[in-house]
C-alpha cells in the first residue's frame, strides 16, 4: 500500500510542480509585457526553453510509473492510479499550459493563434 500511494502522491507533486512552471512563465511574461508596451511581441524574448524543468517532470513521472508497476506486482490494484496520474504528467509537460493560462488574463494577445 505505501508504494501505490508514493505513486500517487510522486506523480500529484510532479503535476504541481509543471503547473507552477507555467504559472512561472505566464508571470514573467506579463511583466515583459507590461515593462514593454510601446514595442511589439516579436521583439520580446520571453520564452524560455525550460528543458531542465521537462527533464525533471519526466524524471519524477517516470518513477511515479515504476512505483506504480512495483504496487501492481504487489497485488495492489491502487498502483494504477499512480501510473495513470504519472501518464498525465508526461503529456502535461510537452504541452504549453502557460498559452492557456496567459489567455485567461487581462493580457489576451492572441499567442495561441
């Protein structure tokens, strides 16, 4: 039982810890933005590649999935929620929350068209 619910809990802080990356990104946008309003979007250079936060999201996701696996070997059937959550937090990280989020405030420039 305490692997399936290690599986759960890793995969939660794993989607906890994207989403606030993103919430990072949309912040630090907002704020080029703001600091910037006489020149144009292209001009800015916000967007940051973020390739060691994806590596890390994937690293917690992937030993979410092997403490999943290890509960399910175990006979307990909660280590699928784990591997579900984990699945989440793969697809999670590949794509661009921060689009979205920025779309929800005040600042709607049209980035995702």
């Amino acid at each position: 039982m305490r692997t399936a619910i290690a599986s759960i809990s890793t995969a939660l802080i794993g989607i906890v810890f994207v989403i606030w990356f993103n919430l990072e990104i949309v912040e630090l946008f907002q704020s080029e933005i703001l600091k910037n309003q006489d020149k144009t979007i292209s001009s800015l250079t916000v967007f940051p590649s973020g390739r060691w936060n994806k590596h890390i999201a994937i690293g917690i996701a992937l030993v979410g999935i092997l403490l999943g696996i290890k509960s399910l070997r175990d006979k307990k059937l909660l280590g699928v929620i784990g591997i579900i959550l984990s699945l989440l937090l793969i697809a999670l990280t590949f794509l661009p929350l921060w689009v979205y989020f920025l779309s929800d405030t005040a600042l709607d420039i049209g980035v995702h068209n």
